[in-house]
C-alpha cells in the first residue's frame, strides 16, 4: 500500500509541474512480487479524470499526453485492464448524485457493457419492485416519486467459456444520495454521501475487468441496489414492520440503516440462485458503517465470513490476495451476539433492523449488519451445518473506498481479480 500511495504522490507532482510526456521507471527491487504492476497502477489512478469533468470540461479530459513505462507488455496489458475496471468504478461511485442517479448509472452501465460478454438486466417497474424487494422498496419509497430518482435494481452477469468451476454473485449497496431519511444526517455530515455507492461501483468495475479479461472456467453474478435514501413525506421511518423477499418480518429501528434495507432483498435472490449454481460463493459490497473506519482506519476492508466461507478459508484468500496488490483486507467476524443483536425484541417482529445509536457509538458496529442480512435474507437457513450451505462474506468498505474530498480507490476489485482470476497475474 506504501508503494501505491508513494507512487501517486510522485505522480501528482509530475502532473502538477506541467510535464506531459512522463517516463515511469522503477529501481530493481525483488522484495514484492508485483510491484510493476502496483507501481503501474498507482500512476494510472493518479492520471484519472472525474466522468463529469471528462463531459463538460473537454479541455481537461487527459492529463498527460503520454505516459511512458520501463516494463513487460504483459504487465502493461494486465493494468490496463485493471484500471478499466478502476475506471468504472470510480466513475459511477465519485459522479454527483444527479449525474448517477439510479436510472443514470443504468445508462451509464448498458453503455459500458454494451457488445462485450456481460449481460445487462434491469428491474425497474414498482409493482415489482414492491412485490420481490420489500425491503429495498421500503427506501425507494419517498425518492421514487421524483422520476429522475426512481430506483434500479440492476444485474451483470458474465460466464466464461468452459466448465464452470465457481460462481461467484455478488451485491453491491447503490445508495446514490442518503440524507439519513426520518433519521437525517444533522449536524452537516451530510455531504458526502453521494459516494454511499461504492459497493454497486465495486461490482460494476470488478465486471469490467472480466469484461476485459475473459477468464475461463468462472460465472460471475453482479448485483447493483441503486436507490435514494430521501427525505420526506413519503419516506419509511423508524417502527414500521416490513416483511422481506424472505419472509422475515423486519421492524425499522433507523432509517440511516438504509444499505442493509437496499442489500437483503438481492441477497436472497442471490441465495435463490445459488442453489442451482456451481460452487456459489455470495458477497456483499457496502461503504456501510463508520464503525468500520474506527475499528480499522481509513486504507483497509473489512471482511467477515459466515461459517461456510470460514471453513473454506475465504477471508484469508481475500486478505492474503489483497496484500499482493496493495488492495489490504482486516479480517472480522460475526459472533452469537451479533445474531442475539439483531433478534426482534418483540412478538411482532422476526428481526430488528438497527438500533437507534450510529454504528460508531455502537458495541460491534460494523459486525451485527452481517448478522442481519444473514437472518434477512434467509441466509441463515444454508449454514455450515444445513443441507445446502452456502459460502457467503460480507465487506465493508467504508474506509478502503477512498477520502472526501477526493477519487474513490476502486478497491476491493483488485484483489477480487487476484482472487478469482489468478490466471491473468
């Protein structure tokens, strides 16, 4: 990770003296096994240029005119790939909250994809949505009444040639703009949250680069939650039951919880699928919590498995994945009390959504959302013990998403590529 950053700051600072043709050449060093590519990369992140600055200010749509590498064409193939992928995702997670609005980022998307081997599908009438995703309709409530806000729920999905050996479906939480809802932002926290998308961002980037690099042997599910947690007559507040995709009656408990609400309904979907998969693995991807932030600073993502994916060693894959490309994880877990967190409190709810503390003044803030879109989802019916288990972790990535102000990282992708496409590296 130092590498990376020291190589951005290098960057910059050749940008910012004006020099337009710049040669990138690294020192002999065999201490890191990738370090061509983590340096590569950390200069392609610092020649990025915002989408709506690439749209409105043609004048500033490169940064240099040619940027030059000492190095094997394969590395310069595979990080071009690599920061495709970056590319999306920081397109869709950094625009402002009009520029990706959910029925803008479906544009955005169906362009991106449009003639390669990623298959676009979208849900976007309300009837359905309010039938098959309660939860995440429960958010959509109030901003779907603005058209240009109005709720998407959309899927990517890539199979490789050959056998399939893997499928790995992921969700991403898409929050476009969360203002908190009934329990709003106070105190001017709220800016910023145009960047609640990250996670959708994530996978819509991590499904360029199979876009780009074709693997074989592996099917990819990408989810993406896009909604607006707006404010106002219409939106779900706090004590309202709501029974999800899965049947589980959910009692609100804060409706700054909103990413949780947006993931579980997909999540089971995720989970309906799976079972007729080959080997399934399903994740979620969310800038969910500043507990996270707390528990493990602003570079890290947080990873925590269900006991099919602990068994399986899949945090440790990841973790140790991420370290090979500067893209580092923190391994968490969910406990009993994470579980006990989140059992309804009374005989009128199944589970409870939230309390009514933010997760940073929480005990386990960024643990129990695991808990709860296991038990919400229906998860916790294919644990390790079941007759179908099924392999799941959620990542949390508030703090490895990347500063405000600034550019999102792009980050998990990158180790995800190295996890399950490691025969690009």
């Amino acid at each position: 990770m130092k590498i990376k950053l020291m190589i951005r700051e290098l960057r910059f600072r050749a940008i910012k003296v004006g020099i337009k043709r710049p040669l990138l050449v690294r020192a002999p060093d065999q201490s890191f096994k990738h370090a061509d590519l983590v340096t590569l990369l950390g200069a392609l992140h610092a020649l990025y240029v915002p989408l709506e600055i690439r749209e409105d200010v043609p004048e500033k749509i490169t940064k240099v005119q040619t940027l030059g590498f000492l190095g094997p064409d394969k590395i310069v193939q595979l990080a071009l790939a690599l920061e495709s992928g970056r590319s999306v995702a920081r397109d869709v997670g950094g625009s402002d909250p009009e520029r990706m609005a959910p029925p803008r980022v479906e544009e955005y998307v169906r362009k991106v994809f449009e003639g390669t081997k990623v298959k676009v599908d979208v849900v976007s009438d309300d009837a359905k949505l309010v039938k098959e995703y309660p939860l995440f309709s429960a958010v959509n409530r109030c901003a779907k009444g603005v058209p240009r806000h109005q709720g998407r729920i959309i899927y990517l999905t890539y199979e490789g040639a050959g056998p399939i050996e893997q499928t790995l479906m992921l969700v991403g939480k898409g929050v476009t703009y969360d203002t908190g809802g009934a329990d709003i932002k106070a105190g001017g926290v709220m800016a910023g949250m145009h960047r609640d998308k990250c996670g959708s961002a994530a996978v819509a980037g991590f499904m360029q680069i199979l876009a780009k690099l074709q693997p074989s042997n592996i099917k990819v599910i990408g989810s993406m939650a896009m909604v607006r947690n707006s404010v106002g007559s219409e939106c779900y507040v706090a004590d309202e039951i709501i029974t999800s995709r899965a049947g589980v009656r959910v009692r609100v408990g804060n409706t700054d919880a909103e990413g949780r609400m947006a993931m579980a309904d997909v999540l089971c979907h995720m989970k309906e699928m799976a079972v007729n998969e080959v080997n399934p693995y399903l994740m979620t991807i969310a800038t969910l919590t500043g507990h996270c932030v707390l528990a493990y600073g602003e570079a890290y993502t947080a990873i925590i498995d269900n006991g099919s994916a602990r068994l399986a060693g899949m945090s440790q894959k990841l973790q140790v994945s991420g370290e090979e490309v500067a893209d580092p994880f923190e391994i968490s877990s969910m406990r009993r009390e994470d579980f006990d967190f989140h059992c309804g409190k009374s005989e009128y709810e199944d589970v409870l959504q939230c309390n009514n503390a933010p997760s940073s003044r929480t005990p386990r803030g960024h643990q129990t959302p695991s808990a709860f879109l296991v038990m919400s989802s229906g998860l916790d019916k294919h644990g390790k013990e079941s007759n179908k288990p099924l392999k799941y972790s959620h990542l949390d990535i508030a703090g490895s998403s990347g500063p405000f102000p600034g550019i999102p990282t792009g980050a998990p992708i990158l180790a995800m590529a190295y996890a399950f496409i490691p025969s690009a590296f």
